[in-house]
C-alpha cells in the first residue's frame, strides 16, 4: 500500500511539472527591478534619502520606491540634513523573441531576452556617490503559444518584439556576395585599365 502512494505522489509531481508555466514578462522585469534597487541600497550609506525622479512611467517608479523602502526612510519635500539625494532619471526595458530549433526532432523554442535599464545618481554630503546606469539581463526559452500570455496588455513595457537571427547559411551566402563584389570591381578595374 505504501508502495501505491509513492506513485501516486510521483505521479502528481511530475503532472505538477508538466504543466509549470513560464514568468510573466511583468515578473521578470519586477525582479530585475528589485536586484537594481537592491544593488542601489549597498552604495548609501545614510537611512534616509531624498528622492527625486524623473521616470515617466509611475509604475516602475513605485516598484522601485517600495523596493528602497525596505532598507530607508524616504522623503519627498523636507530633507533632513543627512539624507541622501537619489535620483532617478531614465528607465527602459527591451524585450526580444528569438526563434529557434531546438532537441532532438529540432522543434521550435523561443529564446525570451529581458534587458531592464535604469539611469541612476546618489548624492551624500555633497559628493557624488555615484552616478550611473544600472542594466539587468534575463533569458529562457518559452513556447511560441505562450507569449499571448506572458505579456500584459495593459503595460507596453511587456510587450516584445520577435528578431531574427541570421543562420549559418546566410552568413555563408552573405560572405560569398561581399567576395564575388570585390572580385567582379577588381576584374572591371583591370579591363577598363586596359
């Protein structure tokens, strides 16, 4: 009997691993997110700051907000004399679908790449602590019927743009155009020297 519930129980594991779906791009881009705030927090050295932003979309801002305030006191008109000021200036997120063969019977994978942008500067006590950009990198390989729903409808930032990447064949073919260019202008330069 004992024997019966281990394989009703691997049973449910693998159904369980089956159908696990992939993050969503809006996950994805609210960890990267979070590790740059997170990388933020280690550079300031002062429990409160001063924040001024420049970022268009309230979303990120907020995100990036409640993330920095785990580790500080924010404030927003009256500093005190020992905050720090942190500014944020630019976010930019870019999503990129890949298409590619893959496994045995090369069936066709995605490869999802994530990349999250922020332009950052802190100032304390007058010196610049720093003042740079912030870039985070993610990629997986995703079905091609699941990007309906890992992107969000609501937020552009989710949506990504399908690149395709150049094949073995087209970078010979390219290679063998360029040469027989530079073959056929060396040839007509030398006929018509003659």
């Amino acid at each position: 009997m004992a024997d019966f519930f281990r394989k009703i129980f691997l049973f449910f594991v693998c159904m369980n691993f089956s159908f696990a779906q992939s993050q969503t791009n809006f996950e994805i881009i609210d960890s990267l997110i979070n590790s740059i705030a997170d990388e933020i927090s280690t550079y300031i050295k002062s429990e409160k700051i001063k924040i001024e932003s420049n970022l268009q979309d309230k979303l990120v801002e907020n995100r990036i907000l409640s993330s920095l305030l785990k580790n500080f006191s924010l404030f927003f008109d009256d500093i005190p004399d020992d905050a720090s000021v942190v500014r944020l200036d630019a976010f930019s997120s870019k999503i990129n679908y890949i298409p590619q063969s893959k496994g045995l019977f090369k069936g066709l994978a995605i490869r999802r790449n994530i990349e999250v942008s922020l332009y950052c500067s802190a100032v304390e006590n007058g010196k610049v602590l720093f003042s740079r950009d912030f870039k985070r990198e993610y990629f997986d390989y995703i079905k091609p019927d699941e990007i309906q729903d890992l992107e969000d409808e609501n937020f552009k930032f989710t949506h990504g743009k399908f690149v395709r990447e150049n094949s073995i064949f087209d970078k010979i073919i390219e290679g063998l155009i360029i040469a027989s260019s530079i073959g056929i202008a060396i040839y007509l330069l030398f006929a018509v020297r003659k």
